[in-house]
C-alpha cells in the first residue's frame, strides 16, 4: 500500500534505483547484497520503498518499506485540503464549541498552549466523540469532522505525538491556576472528591507503581484523583500520584491543594475508602466540613447500628421519600479521643439488604463447596475462607472439614441493608443522604473518564506523555461533563424521559447532521435537522438556524482557506460573546 502524502526521494548514492514498469515509476532501496560464489559477483537485495510523483521528479508515495528501512524519516505533518470526507459530520462539534465558549476555555489555554491551541482542542472533542484517546487513529477522526485548527488543518499522528510530547507541568498547573482562580470562592460549594487507577504493562513511567488497585490485574498502576464541585457540578482540578500510596494518605495533600486554590467556605463528600481518625482530624484543623460514608461493617459503627435496629426501620417519620429508605440521627464521639461530636446518620435499605443477603448466602455455600472438594487434601487456606469457617486437619496436616462460624456469619447478615454516613456539621438524615447522593455526578465524571474517554489505560510509552494526555482528558472531562448536564436539565424541564438525551446517544445522533462538498467543491448541508436533534440542541441553547449559520461558515471557510475565527467574525454581527473566543 502506497500512502497518499508525499516524501524526497532519499538522497543514498548507488543505493536508490529507479524502475518503470507501465505508466508508473517505482523506487528501490538497495539495503543488502549477497555474494555468488559460483558466478563470482555480488547479488543486490532490494526492495521497493514508493512509486515516483508525476509532478514532482525528487519526490514519491512511500510504502511500508520506506518507514522500515528509514525509521527516522519525518513525514509532512499536515495533510492536503483535497485529503477531506466529502461528508462532514458537524452537530458534535457545534455542541462541543458552545460549551467551550460557554466556559472560555480556549481563552484560558490559549496563552499557555500557543499556536496548537486549536489541535489540542481537537484531541478533546476526538476523545469525547469516538470515545477513545488513541493518537494513531485521530487523522480519521480529522477526516471527517469540522476542526478547530487555523483552516482546519488535518495533522497526522506523528504530529500528534510530538505535540503531547511538548506540553510541559507548567501548562497544566497554569491551565488549573486559571481555571479555579475563575470559581467563586465566596460561594459555600461541597466538594466531592474522589480516586481511580490505572493498569499499566510498558514503558518508563515515573508514577507507575504497584499498589491496591480496585480490579487487580497483578499490573503496577497510576493513580488520579478528581475533585469536583458538587454545587455547580463542575470538575475542579485533578492530581496523579504514584500507584503505591492508598486513596486515604493522599486526602490531606487534596485539602491543602484546595486551600491553595483559594477554597475556603467549603465541605468535603467523601467515599467510604477515605475514612479515617487522621484525615477527620486534618479536616477538623482546617475548619471544613465532611459528608463521608462508612462501611456498615466497620467496628466503628456496627456496634452503634445493631443497638438502633428494628428502632426506625418501620417508623414512617424516619421515611426518605426521594430515596424509599429510612434513616435516623445519633450525635454521639466517633471515637474515644474525639474532640467534637459528630452526626452520624444509620440508614436501611430493604432492597439492598435483600441483596446484600443473598449475595453473603451464595458466598458462604461456593466456600463449603469449594471446601468439600479438597477434604482429605494438604492444602492451606487463605484467611478470606477462614474467616467465615473453622478449619480442621488431621496429625498429619490433612484437611478434614469446614463448619461455619455461626455468629460471625449471624452478624453480617444482621448488618445486610444498613450503612452510615458521618457529618461533621448538624444535618438530618435526608440531608445527608441527599448532599452524599449528589456524588452520583462525581461517579459519572469517573465513568466517563474510564469508560467513554478511553481511560482505562493511557497508551504512552513516557511519564511526559501520560502527563500531557491526562491534562487533555481533564479539559475533555470538563466538557463532557457540561454536556451531561446540560442534558439532564433539558430532560428534567420537560419532565419526560428520552433515551437519546444521555450524552453517548445525544453525541451519535448529531453526529448524523452532515454537510456534503458538491460538485462545485463547496460543502453545504445534506438534509433538514430532525425533531431529536432540535431536541438535542435546545439543552445547549442551539436551533436548526444556528445550523444552518455553522454549515455557511464552514463552507466558506474551506472553499477560501481561510480560519473560522476569521469567518466568524467578519460574517456574524450578532454573534454571541462565546464565539468570539473560538479558534
């Protein structure tokens, strides 16, 4: 396969050989030759590496080869305007531009990333749209999609890794200064913050470590942890940190960047993996408040929910509607030591407590029925399976039997349906419960990173790029999460539930808003925008004529050549202010 950019002919003399075969020019490179012993003269060994350009007598279309033979070849980083779909897919992009004016991103990036500003917002749209951060395959993306490069210039993924190659720490803690310094820090905001990890197998990654990852694929790892402002349901900044240090020693690190960010009247929600007396202490010294969950079988409150059981779990007054479950207040010290009281909320949960039991009975009968087929054998157990069963051996450390511990199992079944969440400020139950439940959008923030940004793993071979491409995912996560909820509210205004307002199916059915290059080489649009895609745009404030006006400058951007902050400023009067910004 020959590829359609060209390169020069390589300048290695008596090593390139020309040869005609029909109406085309092929180029050998002469890489070996083996001596005849017979006939006493040496053999060339050669292989074709391109086919000569008509046009252009010193250049050729490289094959394979070529890049076998000469690794460290650089190829054009641009591609020709003619090397464009003539199909546009431009709904996306429209969507991902008014979300980008709507927060000034490429105002804030712009003095920091410089000139690329426009392709490193391109890498954020590749990532929310195909769901990938794969830098090999963004040219295709590039194909086929509107860009924000100055003339919408398509680069090839050799570009693109140089260019992640060069954003340095400095452009992203510059970006993050900026981004939180534009927050409103007199408004009183609960942060939820919370943690993932990513498995890595190659290359040289400083953070990469072995630690406790939540699924253990027996790979090291990399952390990173997001915060996020509950109240304004925006992404705040973001922290990687080596893969052996656990979520609950790297909390104080998070409160102090937070202070630093110029955060004050603020509460934290934390997951249940963050407990603990010295993180609640460190919070306490800081004067912030803390919504946290604990597990239901931590000796810290296990005690303190079988003493309230079968208290409130039918009392209609202890009843949380929003969420069909029951909850009651204890004010009591987390612990002997502690110097204030705390509010701990004990809730119960029938649907939960159904499956929280059965999920314990199916457990405890595949240990008996692992346990009956090694009777008899030498083998040893680990203390998960010793935990729920006493182990008996014979003299000759032979395995004999297992019998349940009766009263452990009892407890646990005892706590199935109940957990705790402790505050620090006084608040009722629902309260609680409901500020706690906001992080729903925290967890969607993490499952959009992992699952629908390409997260589960970075693709890198260097600590510099696993920087640069997290920093593009955090900016992208920014924007995937204004999408989310601009959405949701659009769903919730009309009180009705449409399967096409989540942000994966929102995002394919733009997709299908398209332009086509006719015959005259101008792209216009295809066909009229569908009531599910008027839907859609409503949440980001868009209509079939803001369509119609992008098509247009589209257009005229790629029939002239010229940039689309160019077009749009000279060919909108009534603009909005957020366009302005756009490059």
């Amino acid at each position: 396969m020959y590829y359609n950019f060209k390169v020069k002919i390589p300048d290695v003399q008596g090593k390139i050989i020309r040869k005609k075969k029909g109406n085309s020019v092929y180029i050998e490179f002469e890489y070996d030759h083996t001596y005849d012993q017979v006939r006493k003269f040496n053999i060339p060994r050669r292989a074709i590496i391109g086919k000569a350009c008509p046009d252009d007598v010193t250049a050729m279309n490289p094959n394979e080869n070529y890049f076998k033979f000469f690794p460290d070849a650089v190829i054009p980083e641009e591609r020709e305007e003619a090397d464009r779909s003539c199909c546009l897919r431009i709904g996306s992009y429209m969507a991902i531009r008014r979300v980008v004016g709507e927060y000034g991103l490429d105002c804030i990036l712009e003095p920091l990333i410089g000139k690329d500003i426009g392709l490193f917002m391109d890498l954020c749209a590749y990532s929310i749209v195909t769901e990938d951060n794969a830098g090999q395959y963004y040219p295709g993306f590039a194909f086929c999609h509107p860009l924000f490069t100055e003339g919408m210039r398509i680069y090839s993924d050799s570009k693109i890794s140089r260019f992640l190659s060069s954003l340095t720490v400095e452009q992203s803690v510059g970006f993050l200064n900026k981004w939180n310094k534009g927050r409103d820090h007199r408004q009183r905001v609960y942060i939820s913050y919370d943690s993932t990890n990513k498995n890595c197998q190659a290359g040289d990654i400083e953070f990469v470590e072995f630690g406790h990852p939540k699924v253990d694929l027996g790979l090291p790892v990399l952390n990173l942890s997001t915060a996020f402002d509950r109240s304004n349901r925006v992404p705040l900044f973001y922290e990687d940190y080596p893969g052996s240090i656990a979520d609950v020693s790297q909390l104080q690190f998070m409160v102090d960047k937070t202070y630093s960010y110029g955060y004050r009247s603020i509460g934290f929600i934390l997951d249940r993996g963050y407990f603990s007396k010295e993180n609640i202490r460190y919070m306490d010294a800081c004067h912030y408040d803390f919504i946290m969950m604990v597990k239901g079988m931590k000796a810290l409150v296990c005690d303190l929910i079988l003493g309230k059981k079968h208290t409130f779990e039918h009392d209609r007054a202890c009843f949380i509607k929003p969420y069909g479950i029951y909850g009651t207040t204890v004010v009591q010290k987390l612990y002997a030591d502690d110097e204030n009281d705390r509010h701990i909320h004990i809730f119960h949960n029938l649907a939960l407590e159904a499956a929280q039991s059965h999920a314990l009975e199916k457990k405890i009968e595949s240990y008996a029925k692992f346990f009956s087929k090694h009777e008899g054998e030498c083998i040893r157990f680990g203390d998960g399976y010793s935990g729920y069963f006493t182990l008996f051996y014979d003299k000759d450390g032979k395995f004999l039997f297992a019998k349940e511990k009766a009263e452990v199992i009892q407890r646990e079944l005892d706590l199935c349906g109940y957990f705790a969440i402790v505050t620090s400020a006084r608040m009722s139950a629902e309260e609680a419960l409901v500020l706690y439940k906001s992080r729903d959008s925290s967890e969607k923030l993490f499952s959009g990173g992992k699952s629908f940004l390409g997260g589960k793993s970075l693709r890198v071979v260097s600590s510099e790029s696993a920087a640069a491409k997290t920093f593009v995912e955090f900016v992208a996560l920014i924007i995937r999460n204004r999408i989310y909820t601009l959405l949701k509210d659009e769903m919730f205004k009309h009180e009705k539930k449409s399967n096409f307002m989540t942000v994966p199916m929102a995002l394919k059915e733009l997709e299908k808003i398209e332009m086509v290059r006719r015959s005259d080489g101008v792209y216009r649009l295809d066909h009229a925008v569908s009531a599910t895609q008027k839907a859609i745009l409503s949440a980001f404030g868009l209509n079939e004529d803001d369509v119609r006006k992008t098509a247009t400058e589209i257009g005229k951007l790629l029939k002239n050549g010229g940039s689309l902050k160019e077009t749009i400023d000279e060919g909108d009067d009534d603009g909005e202010e957020e366009d302005d910004c756009i490059g």
